[in-house]
C-alpha cells in the first residue's frame, strides 16, 4: 500500500467495523447519535449549529436529532447565558451511561474478528490507534471528534 493510500483506508476500515459491528449487534441507533454523544461528552455543552459543523450535517437535521436525544434523556438543552435566543446542548448522565455501554456492545461484537492476532500485530494496533487519537484530538473547529 502507498503511503497516501494508508489514511484513507484506515478512514474506510474503521467505517467498515462501525457498520459491521452495529449489524451484527442489531444496534439500530443512527450512529449520528453516537458521533453527537461522542462530540459532547469529549467537548462539553455545544450550540446546535456548532453541533451541526462538527458532524457535517444541516442545523435542521441537527436540530431534530438532538431534539429525539432529548426525548431519549441522553442529552439537554439549556439556555445560552451570553446569548437569549440561543441553546447550549449538553450530554446527560444517561447519554453518557448510554455512549459507554455501546462501546462495550461493540468492542465485544468485535472483539472475536480480532482474536487470532498475534502480541506484535496487538502492538502495531494500538500504536496506530494511539497515533489517530493524537490527530484527531480536534478538527477544525475546535470540537473533540
């Protein structure tokens, strides 16, 4: 594999494992949710259009999202101090019960596709994952990914 190619593969791969992992856990939550409850819990409370940058969608979309995280109890929405007509959106105890217990669910869905890897091949993975974590810390506007 070229070097330019390495990026854009492991992008792809680890869609791949998020879509392969939600199927075969019958997890059908949109993984918007995840990426928003991902985005808050690393970031704090975030306005619905900074919510809607981050995870590249429209703020209407973003908007009926969190309005279904609300009604979910796994985020709230509180008034903006600085700004009236504005909201700040934050992840609740629950979502954050929530964020963790799907990372589990995945983790152990996952986890027998990766058993037969051996300690050098364990090493290479957590470094690579340790290296995309340190540049992915956070994107251009300034939001934890």
């Amino acid at each position: 594999m070229q070097r330019q190619d390495v990026i854009p593969s492991l992008v792809l791969s680890g869609y791949a494992l998020g879509r392969i992992a939600a199927q075969d856990a019958g997890n059908d939550a949109p993984a918007a949710q995840w990426r928003v409850l991902t985005l808050l819990e690393r970031s704090g409370p975030r306005r619905v259009g900074e919510l809607a940058a981050a995870a590249r969608t429209t703020q209407p979309g973003m908007t009926r999202l969190v309005g279904v995280l609300e009604r979910d109890g796994l985020v709230l929405r509180s008034p903006v101090a600085e700004d009236s007509r504005a909201t700040a959106v934050a992840i609740t105890e629950a979502g954050s019960d929530a964020l963790q217990a799907w990372r589990a669910e995945f983790r152990d869905t996952l986890a027998p596709r990766f058993a037969g890897l051996a300690d050098e091949d364990w090493s290479i993975l957590t470094r690579a994952a340790e290296i995309l974590a340190a540049h992915t810390t956070n994107d251009s506007t300034g939001a934890a990914q």
